[in-house]
C-alpha cells in the first residue's frame, strides 16, 4: 500500500491492526513506525541508528553499505537457559525444554513489557520466512524497538509490503513481540506460545534471540506446525552439487551451531574438481515437505545469512568473504583506525592496533579476542556468488542426502553412510558435539544435540523423532542419511582432517553413492568408503594412511559413547520410538 509517512499504518489487515494497538497500549511507545521494506526506508532508519550510536559506518571504500554494531558485552549469544516453549501442559514442551504455562508466562511478560517503550519508536516489521508464492513461506509480524533489529530483519528475511500483499484480509501470522527492555540478563526471556502462533522476547538484542523470524519462528514453531501439518523444519543448510555435465544434486546437512553449516553450504572445491560447482541454497535452516513425485523438497526461508565471522578468510570461505564486502552489518567484532572491521583468522596483517568487541584499545600483545568468538555478519544472501538462481523458487529443491554432523574430537570418523533411514534417524537423534559460543555457557563439553535441533526443538523431542520416522510413510523417494565430523583430532590436538574446500571429496563420494556409482565397505556403523573410492588426489599433506586414521573406528570408543547416548535415551524414556531403542541393540551387536 503506498503511503507518505512511516506513522500511519501501511495495511488495512485488522488483525494486525488490533495487535499492533494493543501491543502498544501495553508497551506505552511514544511513535509507532510502520515498515514497509523500501530502499528509503533502510536509509533513513540507517541514518537514524548512526545517529543514536548503535551503528558505525565503516569505510565505505572498502565496505560500501556496511556497518559496526557492538552489543551490550552481557549479550552476545543465545541463552537456552532464558528460553522457554509456552504450551499448556508441560508434556507437550517435553524434558528438554524450559516450560512455564501460557497464562503464567503472559502474565510475568506483561508485566516486563507494560510500559517498556515510553521515550521510544515502536517499529511494525511485516515479514516473510519462505520466497514468494511457496505453499510452505509463512507471515510474521514482529514488533520491536530497536533499530538495529529492523535493519538486521531486512537483510535476513523478505520484509515489507510482500508480506502484507501475501497475508492478505487474513489473520494467520505469527506475532513477534520484542523489547530490549534494559538488556539485563535476569530480565531476559525468550518466550514461545506454539498454540497461539505467538513470540515475545525481552531483554536482549543478539541476533538468535531477538530477530524473531529465524530460530523462534522457522525452528521452535516451524518445527511444532512440522509437526501437525506433515512437513520439517530443521536446523539445516542446503547446498546444491553441479557436475561437469550439468547434473544436480541437492543435500541437506544438520550441524549444530557454529559446526560448520555457512563454510559448508559455501565450499569451493579443490582446483582438480574442473567443472564442478557448489551452489548455496540455505546456511541455518532448511523448511522440507514431499513433493508430489514422493520426493523430499527443501526451501531456505531465510534471504540473507547471520553468520559466525572468526576464521572467516580467503582459504576457509571465499564466497562468504566476498558476501561481506557490501550491506552487511558486523556485530562484535574488533574496529581498525581506518575503518575496517578485524577479526581472529581475517587475511593480511594483524592490525597493530584497534578497538576490541567492547570499544577497548587492542594490540597484538593483548590476553583478549580482539572480536568475540560469536561475533556475527548479517549479510544477504544476493551477495553469495555462489547463491543457487533455485534460491527463490516456490517449490524449492528436491533432497537427496541428509548429513548430519557434529564436532567430536574423537570417535566419530570423517564420513559413513547409514543403512537405511530408521538407522539414519537414530544416528541424528544420538548425535553428539561440543557446545559453542553460540549459546551461553558450557562451551567445549560434549552433550547429544539430536539433529542437531536441542535447542530448536518447539515440542517434545520424543515426538520430533516419531514425526521423522512417520515422514518415511509419506516420502516415497527417501533421501540417503550419512554422518561426518570434520572436527576429529589426533593426538596432539591438531585437526586429523583439513575440513573447508577439502571436504568436497566427502561429498563427491555422498553424491556418488546417492546416485549409485560407487560401492562400499560395511562396517558395524554404517557403510564406508573403499580407499580406493574415496579421492585424495592432490592432497600433498595427506595420506591415505591418515585418511584410514581419521575413518578409524575404535570399539572401545564405540561402547563409552553407547553409553553416552544414554544421556538422551533416559531422559526421553517412554516418548522414545522403540524403533530407535532397537537400533541401539542392533548396533551393541555389531560392535
Ligand atoms: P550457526 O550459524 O551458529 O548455526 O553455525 P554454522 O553451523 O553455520 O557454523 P559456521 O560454518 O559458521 O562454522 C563455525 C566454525 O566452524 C568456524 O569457526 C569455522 O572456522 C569452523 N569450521 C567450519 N568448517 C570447518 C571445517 O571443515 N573444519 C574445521 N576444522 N573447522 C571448520
Ligand atoms: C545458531 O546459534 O545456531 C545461529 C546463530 O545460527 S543465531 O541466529 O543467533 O541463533
Ligand atoms: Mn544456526
């Protein structure tokens, strides 16, 4: 709808109307700010927010379009422990998410948000998770006072009109509420209400936590709509496979946070792979329903990447260095003199002074990261030259192997094919990794994050894994489920394996098995590949004596982390799907 200035409403939609005024009688904003999504609006509110500080403009000869954020250093990652599923009964949430009871959690949120934004803008943020015209995209409407929450919502999802002209006289949306409030911890609450299609979220303002489309909306309720309507929302990149000929093969992988999902999804293979291409779908999150030819499809709801910047160079990620040049908001990271953002792990030259994540001088002699280890780039995905042109379409893309991944620094080998997708399903609900600095606390420990989604997971886990072994029935065409770890290490604490470009030949050899051409070697994991199928051609600093080092699988190993995997079989005891409690057996058996 045309309209002349951002304070009157921009849409006729009366639930929204309603919302948004009783949002607001709650939360007492001196101005509501309608969001339409133009290029004049971005500059303006960008404008604004250089004014008020909360962005820096970069150089723009070097990074036309960008700018420096630094958070409040109390705030600079998910908190699982602040973060609760709001369903009616504790059950439904399921042990290993917090629960509060919908009206219990409406009253304490009330109560936090009642008058929260006098002195400033309430900003109306209509958006879509999905492309245009895809029968799986989906409306939200988020409500926010900060700044830069709106510009960062513009680059991650397709917002504005598109998602009022998609929503129609209807009411079917997902209400986002969000307030900084005070950005303190113990008033920092991220709250889900599945039944009501609802989120509010108060006290914080880090990307996970605060940018409501992405892993409130497309994960924790994506994932219990999932549930009820017959589709997946997982936690997952998607990557398409070009050969020399032209064929494509679509791949689907589920690492946990800051495991190596945006590298992945990004990789240039190695100089001997001629014609070969890798084109990126999705970095985080992958919606997937079966097609009508049975097969599985997979879109990105997302349409611009929030990425993890440490280790970020010019022989880790390419394309995500070249993504970064222009329109991408750094968070976190360390400010030179001349305007440029550095990082641990950036090319060149160590900069022999800057500003560290929290505005501190820095120099090479500094104890400290210069940028925080979860500092962030929130870029759009139009950026990526390897952006896949199928990135937009409706019906997405159709799945022929699922990875799922962690970091383990042990037992886990490179790579390994599962039998079948019931013994696929049970190597991703046991998975484990080692905690990062996405999520506060406990980094470095291992703990079982099933496919990856402990943290996403909007209902219980139990259920989620009945509704993947359910799927089987409706996919007639099931993807291929494979494992790898690029994270093993050997004894010195050097990673075994190069992982980056190099991890090509991992999914040469998965694209090869999905379409039949190459065989393998069974083992009681799963099937492996033969040395002789698996290419190392190349690899100067690579043998194939430690290509069988790093595909070791060690039986003692094997039965600490059966017994490790207990950890998620009794806390979900009676929801687990017996079919899961017998691949377990099955496997005891093998080893
Ligand atoms: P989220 O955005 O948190 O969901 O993370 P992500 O899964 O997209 O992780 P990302 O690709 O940003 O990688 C995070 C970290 O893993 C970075 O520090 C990378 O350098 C490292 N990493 C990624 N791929 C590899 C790899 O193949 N080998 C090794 N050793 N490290 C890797
Ligand atoms: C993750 O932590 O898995 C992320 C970053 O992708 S955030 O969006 O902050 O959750
Ligand atoms: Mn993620």
């Amino acid at each position: 709808m045309h309209k002349t200035d951002p304070f009157t409403p921009n849409t006729k939609n009366q639930a929204v109307l309603s919302w948004v005024q009783e949002q607001a009688k709650l939360c007492q904003p001196d101005k509501i700010y309608w969001c339409n999504g133009s290029d004049a609006e971005k500059e303006a509110l960008t404008a604004q927010a250089v004014k008020e500080g909360i962005l820096i403009k970069l150089n723009q000869d070097k990074l036309p379009g960008c700018y420096y954020h630094r958070s409040n250093p109390n705030d600079v990652a998910r908190v699982e422990q602040c973060t609760f599923i709001c369903t009616p009964s504790k059950a439904e949430a399921g042990p290993t998410n917090n629960w509060m009871a919908p009206a219990d959690m409406y009253k304490k949120m009330n109560a936090l948000l009642a008058g929260s934004m006098k002195g400033r803008t309430m900003y109306v943020v209509p958006y879509l998770m999905g492309p245009k015209g895809s029968p799986l995209t989906k409306v939200g409407v988020e409500i926010t006072d900060s700044i830069y929450v709106v510009l960062s919502m513009r680059v991650m999802a397709r917002i504005g009109d598109v998602a009022y002209e998609h929503l129609g006289e209807s009411d079917d949306f997902t209400r986002g509420t969000h307030s900084m409030l005070d950005v303190n911890p113990d008033r920092r609450f991220i709250c889900h209400f599945p039944q009501d299609n609802n989120i509010i979220s108060v006290g914080s303002n880090y990307g996970g936590n605060v940018l409501l489309g992405k892993k409130c909306l497309a994960l924790r309720l994506g994932s219990y709509l999932g549930r009820n309507q017959g589709w997946m929302a997982e936690h997952m990149l998607i990557l398409g496979v070009e050969s020399p000929t032209g064929e494509k093969t679509y791949v689907a992988a589920a690492f946990p946070s800051a495991c190596g999902k945006t590298n992945f999804a990004m990789l240039i293979p190695p100089a001997h792979y001629k014609g070969w291409k890798i084109w990126t779908l999705g970095d985080d999150i992958a919606w997937m329903r079966p097609g009508p030819d049975g097969r599985l499809y997979a879109i990105n709801p997302e349409a611009g990447y929030f990425g993890v910047v440490p280790g970020t160079n010019s022989k880790s990620n390419p394309n995500a260095v070249t993504t970064i040049q222009r329109d991408t908001i750094y968070t976190n990271v360390a400010l030179t003199p001349d305007g440029d953002v550095w990082w641990e792990g950036k090319d060149g030259e160590v900069p022999k002074e800057c500003l560290d994540w929290k505005g501190n001088k820095w120099t090479p002699e500094s104890k400290e990261k210069a940028a925080h280890p979860n500092s962030r780039f929130a870029a759009p995905m139009a950026n990526n030259p390897a952006l896949a042109p199928e990135a937009n379409d409706p019906n997405g893309v159709p799945i022929s192997a699922i990875i799922f991944g962690g970091r383990r620094a042990t037992t886990l080998p490179l790579v390994y094919q599962t039998f079948n997708w019931i013994h696929g399903v049970y190597v991703g609900a046991t998975m484990g990794s080692e905690m990062t600095a996405a999520a506060v606390g406990g980094a470095g420990q291992v703990r079982r994050d099933p496919m990856a989604m402990l943290p996403f997971c909007g209902y219980d886990m139990g259920e989620y894994f009945h509704h993947w072994l359910n799927m089987r029935r409706d996919i007639k065409v099931l993807p291929k489920i494979f494992s790898v770890n690029w994270f093993r290490k050997d004894k010195n604490g050097n990673f075994m394996w190069p992982g980056f470009g190099e991890n090509m030949r991992v999914l040469s050899w998965i694209v090869d098995r999905c379409r039949g051409r190459k065989g393998a070697l069974e083992t009681p994991l799963g099937w492996v590949p033969k040395a002789e199928d698996f290419d190392l051609e190349g690899m100067k600093d690579f043998s194939a004596a430690q290509f069988n080092e790093v595909q070791e699988i060690n039986s003692e190993e094997w039965k600490q982390e059966i017994q490790l995997q207990s950890e998620i079989f009794l806390k979900l005891n009676d929801k687990m799907p017996k079919e899961l409690i017998f691949q377990r057996e099955l496997l005891v058996s093998r080893l």
